[in-house]
C-alpha cells in the first residue's frame, strides 16, 4: 500500500499544467476590447500577458470587454496569490484550486524555479496525470481493503452481505477463473462497492480503520465508487454539478486518513 500511495503522492502540479506555448496569450499593445471578444468567444476568462521577457502579467476577459484601452494598462501583476510551484504535490493544489479569486474559480500560474512555465486551472483535473492519482489512491484502499476481508472471512463468508444477483456474479467469475487453472481467492472478484459494504458492515475491519460504527463508515467513503468511475473514464469529467471542487478536496481529505490508518 505504501508503494502506492508513494506513486501519487509522486505526482506533481507539473503534470497537470497546460504549458505556456499552449495558452491563449496576448501582448500588452493590443486592443482590450478585441481580446476581450475572443476571449469570450473562446469560453477563457483569464489569460497571460507575454512581453520580450514571457509571462509578465495576466487579465481578466471582464475586465478588458469594455475597455477602450490597451491591455497593458488592463495587466495584473503576478503575485504570490497566483503562484504555485511546479513541485507542489497534486494533494497540495487541490484546496489551492478550491479558493476563488478576482471574483473567479483559482487559478495559477505555474514556476519552475523564477521562471513562469505554464498555467494550471480545475480543467486540468481531467488531465491523465490527475485521474492517475486519484485512481492510484482509491486501487490502494481497494487492494487493503480486500486483503482485510480475507483475513477477516476465510470461508468467504462475507457473500452474506451481498443480494443474490451479486453473489453469483462472484461466484461464477470465481468459476471461469477456476476452469483456467487459476488459483484466486474469490473475494478477488469482489466489485469496490461491495468491499466498501463488507468492510462498513464488519465491526473488527471498520473499527481497526478507526471507525466506530456503520453510519460514519458511509459518511467516510461517501462518493468514492463515483469518483472511481470517473477518473477510470477519460470521457466523464472529474468535476460537474453534482461533484464539485469543494467535495473533492473532502474526498481527498478523507481518502488521506484512511490511507494512514490502513497503512
């Protein structure tokens, strides 16, 4: 479990920014009305300001729509509010990407060292690199979890738990394994939503995990099958109405102590 959660907590801001040569930019001589018009034609509400130097500063697509001035005079600085350093680790920027700023969904511009290398936004969420992490820690629990159930059943008599239809889906997955010449345990073929059920409704798993009773065990895991989902299916994006930044700082939150008393 170590080695696992070892490989998300490898992953860093600088896997998941979108690289200065790929943002919509615009120089500090040019129009802010006609930049604010593409800008919004183009769904982007910020964008960076490029000199000689690179990256100097940034606007607000508000701020330049009905301005009759050029963008230089619209710039706002880079400062330490819309930084973030490109080794910061993915569970570090989520509650970053959680704030609002200027009025708008954070956003950050990234540094390698002094110098600005990209832009990384709650979009980038949906990035491989992100979907990596969160897939990694929730496959770690999961591996746990299913190493617990056996230990804890022997006689796989955690099948009690499940509805009929489940059952034998486990068994006749065991079965076709079994006709391979495969020797796997059968709680292997167990799906994540009925691990979560087992463990919730096993006193010595649930309690070892630091949780009291079955009530707050749901509340713990609440929305881990759904971001597992999402994350193992590159169409769905992570983020949308129903699970939004806020609640994905809290899974990760709770994923993060489970992960250490599960160890």
């Amino acid at each position: 479990m170590e080695a696992l959660e070892e490989v998300a907590d490898s992953i860093q801001v600088r896997h998941i920014e979108t690289p200065a040569a790929e943002l919509f930019s615009t120089a500090p001589d040019l129009s802010s009305a006609d930049v604010g018009r593409v800008m919004l034609e183009r769904g982007f509400t910020q964008a960076p300001v490029v000199d000689g130097a690179g990256i100097s500063g940034f606007v607000l697509r508000r701020d330049l729509i009905e301005s009759d001035e050029a963008v230089g005079l619209r710039t706002r600085g880079l400062g330490q509010d819309v930084l973030v350093s490109a080794d910061t680790p993915l569970g570090g920027l989520l509650p970053l990407l959680a704030q609002v700023r200027f009025r708008e969904p954070a956003f950050y511009f990234v540094l390698e060292g002094h110098v600005v290398t990209g832009l990384v936004t709650r979009s980038d969420l949906n990035k491989e690199s992100a979907r990596a992490y969160f897939f990694v820690r929730l496959a770690s629990l999961e591996r746990s979890f299913n190493e617990r159930v056996r230990r804890a059943y022997p006689d796989d008599g955690y099948l009690g738990f499940l509805g009929a239809d489940q059952r034998e889906k486990i068994r006749r997955r065991h079965r076709q394994a079994s006709s391979l010449d495969l020797d796997v345990p059968m709680a292997c073929y167990l799906d994540f939503p009925d691990l979560l059920k087992i463990v919730g409704r096993t006193p010595e798993i649930r309690m070892d995990l630091g949780v009291t009773n079955e009530e707050v065990w749901l509340t713990t895991t609440q929305q881990f099958d759904e971001l597992r989902n999402r994350v193992s299916h590159a169409p769905r994006d992570i983020l949308d109405s129903k699970l939004g930044i806020e609640q994905l700082v809290d899974i990760d939150r709770r994923l993060t102590a489970l992960a250490a008393r599960a160890g």
